[in-house]
C-alpha cells in the first residue's frame, strides 16, 4: 500500500436495504464512501470500504457494484458461515423505517493486519453507531478508529432502533474531528454526555462541539438543509427544495450530506460552500432512487 494513498475509509457495516422486495446495497459508511469517492476521485482520494460480507449472492453483488464504483476492495473481509446484512425499510409519511436483520456477518468484523495498514493510510474515516452494535465488531471499529489519528474521523451517529448505548456514543464523539447527527439523535447525544439542552437545538450542538471539541457539528434537518457549527460560528445553506413530485426516497441523502462536508473540507471551501455542496448532494439523492446514484458532473466542487 501507498504510504501516500488517500484512502476515504467507510468502516462497519455493508448491508442491502430491501425497498419494495427489491435489495438494493446500501450501510451509510458505504453510502458515504461511494458518494465521497465520486466527488473526490479527481482530486486523488480513492474510496475503500472496511467491512465484512458473508459466503452469498449478495456478497457477490456487493463486490461487483462496488468495483464498478470505483472502490478498493481488497480490505473486505469473507465470512463463510454467516449471511450478508439486509434492512427491510417500510416507507411511512415523511420517510422511512429500518427493520434490520440481526446475528450476521457484519456483527463479526474483526481485526487483522490489512485494517491495521488502512488504518495507517486513511485521509478520512467515517464510522456511526450501528456497525456497533456486537461486541466484537465494536473492538474492531475502535481500535481502527483509534489508530486512525492523522485521518480525518467523522463520527455519524446514525440511530437505529436499539443498536447503541450511551458508552458507544461517547466514544464516537471523544474520537472524532466532526459530528453529524440529526434532530432526533441530538438529545440522545447530549443526555450520553450529560449536557442539559440549551435553549434551542443549536446552542446544544455548540455545546457538544466545545465538550468534546470537535471541529465541527453537522446538524441535519431534513428539507430545511444542513447545518454548521464550528470555532467560527454558525453556517447554514439554502436548503435546496424537492417537491413531493421529486421525492423518489430519502434512503442515502443524509450520507450524500456527510460526504459533501467532507469533500469541501478536504479542499478547503469555504463553509458557506461546504454546506451549499452537502445540501446539493442530499437533494439529488433524495430525488433518486436508491442511496448511491451516480452523480452529475455539474453537482461536483
């Protein structure tokens, strides 16, 4: 491996989110890695994803779709006993609910010496909660995480049904150079660190940031756009709006967010920019289907 490689890391969990009967791959560190590496690619960065698939036609798909991306495969790990991971969501008013599938590869992610290099090379980490939530999965993600110092880490909650503790959070937040969460998960953050809320959502989000001084807080709120929160103040965009009509399903817009935050601050936009760019990038997902389309020439820095 390169030691100058510059490997934009999705690490925990691959699984297909099953839409309509349908699968389609999906994991939100592999959405934002699909979605960062289109944006990033012509500026050196290479997408790798760090996670493990099972011994199944998924897994074969996983591969397939992933070479086609572009990606770095060669840190996925086999598992022959245990099937790849899969979400039923159900669409309900305003979006969409998880029903993800328990005991399978991904809850056995385990360290080797191919993670230990990655590790070493990675420009940027993105890792959340759910890739979490087994034991051993969770050693895993913590010591790449922990190792990654001279990466830029991005802690992306990501809450879904019981799959975190308090514990999972704090480490996540104490390990990490930006934060994104959202208005559900914000209070669930800001009880695990045992801040009290603030007057408003965003008084509490620079409150997490001093705590655990981050460089940044990424508060998403939906069709209201993203928003900034950093040593300089607040920063928000125009939210960019998709009509009911354009709404084709909101699975992967918030990963798209993560990865244009990411991308603008590995190339030192401003920003107001930054945040205009994840805005872009959530919109045109969301009125896409699936959570990784490929993106337009025009949507990128």
């Amino acid at each position: 491996m390169d030691a100058h490689s510059k490997y934009i890391v999705g690490l925990g969990e691959l699984l297909f989110d099953v839409i309509d009967n349908k699968p389609v791959l999906g994991g939100a560190p592999v959405n934002f890695t699909i979605q960062a590496h289109q944006v990033l690619r012509r500026k050196g960065y290479q997408g790798a994803v760090a996670v493990r698939l099972g011994n199944d036609s998924l897994a074969s798909d996983a591969r397939t779709q992933l070479k086609n991306f572009g990606l770095a495969t060669e840190f996925i790990q086999d598992d022959p006993n245990r099937p790849t991971g899969t979400a039923i969501v159900h669409r309900k008013a305003g979006g969409h609910r998880f029903e993800i599938v328990e005991d399978v590869c991904w809850d056995y992610f385990q360290w080797n010496h191919q993670l230990e290099s990655l590790a070493a090379n990675a420009a940027v980490v993105c890792f959340g909660t759910l890739g979490q939530r087994s034991r051993q999965s969770r050693d895993t993600i913590r010591k790449f995480v922990e190792m990654a110092k001279d990466a830029l880490r991005v802690f992306d909650v990501n809450i879904r049904q019981h799959y975190y503790d308090d514990d999972v959070i704090r480490h996540g937040c104490s390990n990490a150079d930006i934060l994104k969460l959202n208005e559900e998960e914000l209070p669930l953050v800001a009880a695990a660190l045992n801040i009290p809320p603030a007057s408003t959502d965003l008084l509490t989000c620079e409150s997490l940031r001093n705590a655990c001084q981050l460089s940044l807080v990424v508060f998403t709120q939906g069709e209201r756009g993203t928003t900034v929160i950093s040593a300089e103040g607040v920063t928000t965009g125009e939210p960019i709006t998709v009509t009911e009509n354009m709404l084709v399903d909101s699975v992967g817009a918030g990963d798209a967010c993560t990865a244009g935050i990411v991308a603008g601050t590995l190339l030192e936009l401003p920003l107001k920019d930054t945040v205009q760019l994840a805005n872009r990038l959530g919109a045109y997902v969301a009125s896409n289907s699936g959570a990784t389309p490929t993106l337009p020439p025009e949507l990128l820095p």
